[in-house]
C-alpha cells in the first residue's frame, strides 16, 4: 500500500443549495515519493482540489472536494456518484521530474503496478434544517388556528341540552278549523221550512 486514505466516503449534508465541502487525506506510508491523482465519476457536479500531485515520503496532503448546488435532490437522498484515487511509486532516479511526464510514464508503462481506490459518496438530510423546518410548519398551523373563526353564534338556536330547535321554531304550528254542519241536515231543514209554508200558505 502506497497512501493511507481517509475517509473511507464522503458525507455531504443539507442544505443542498448551496456549496458542501468534503476533505479527503492522503498519506505516504512508503519510503519514496509517491504520485496521485483524483477522478470522479460525476466531473461537473464537483470541483477536486489538487486533483493530482506528488507526495513526498511520510507526507500528507488534504484534497478538498467542492459539491456544487444541486438543482434536485435525489430521491430518498441516494447518491450513485464514486470518486477514484491512483497512486504510483516513484524512484529516487525521476522524483525531480515533472508531474506529467511521470503520471504518463506510469500509465503508459507501469499501468498495472498502479494503485486504485474507490471512495463512494453519501448524501445525507440535514437533521438541524429538518427540525427547524417541522417547527416553523406546526407554528404556522397554530397561528391558523389561532385566526379561524369560530362558529356563529345566530347560526342555529339550540335548546338548553344542545338540541336543534330550528325546525320547531321555523314552522308554524297548525290550527284546527271548526266542524261545518252536515250538508243532509241543511237539506232537511229547507225541505222542512217549504212544506209548512206550503200548507199554512
């Protein structure tokens, strides 16, 4: 093993609109001086600084990892992205050459000798922003409630145990009409009045 890397993945959390930083140390544990460089399997999404250099034996770097604003949040906040580290030995012989011209003298001719480790991303809610959010939302539905109006009070007129007493009161109660006198005894009574006058007359 070339570098000693930590940590074993990067965790970003909320606020996701705005910028997240991430710090991953690399740690020459040989005796020589080692050469990395830094890949990602999202290149847009994050800005890697240094994303490539030398390490001098026994030496440590910290590369900085910048998450830019997302424009969405993944659902159920899971992240796909990786990230890459290389490493490769350099002998005492080409340590005062340039970066390049080593990193492609490795890959051209030492490609299987180079070291590789994988870093995955985790995107995680930010617990403080959640909270304060689910507070803000209950006092909003308190001050609601607080600002409803309450029922009216000549919308219905209830009786002494709550009862609804509209109908009762809204409709008249119905009056009986006085029996009329049968139409046969009407009859008679005429029938009864022409005959006397019929014979005394």
């Amino acid at each position: 093993m070339l570098l000693e890397i930590d940590p074993n993945e990067l965790r970003f959390s909320g606020p996701f609109n705005q910028e997240g930083t991430q710090l991953i140390k690399l740690r020459n544990v040989s005796e020589n001086s080692v050469v990395f460089k830094v890949k990602t399997t999202a290149p847009k999404q994050y800005c890697v600084r240094p994303n490539s250099g030398k390490i001098a034996p026994n030496g440590v770097i910290e590369v900085q990892v910048l998450l830019q604003p997302l424009k969405e949040i993944p659902p159920g906040f899971k992240c796909k992205d990786k990230f890459l580290v290389q490493s490769g030995l350099i002998l005492p012989p080409d340590a005062s050459k340039p970066f390049n011209e080593l990193w492609s003298s490795l890959e051209r001719e030492q490609r299987s000798s180079l070291e590789e480790r994988k870093i995955r991303v985790v995107f995680e809610e930010n617990i403080n922003e959640a909270s304060s959010a689910a507070v803000t939302e209950q006092e909003q539905l308190s001050r609601f409630e607080e600002s409803a109006p309450g029922p009216s009070s000549d919308s219905k007129l209830e009786g002494p145990q709550g009862t609804d007493n509209s109908s009762s009161l809204s409709v008249p109660a119905r009056q009986e009409k006085p029996a009329g006198v049968p139409v046969y005894i009407t009859f008679l009574l005429c029938l009864f009045s022409f005959l006397i006058a019929y014979f005394l007359f």
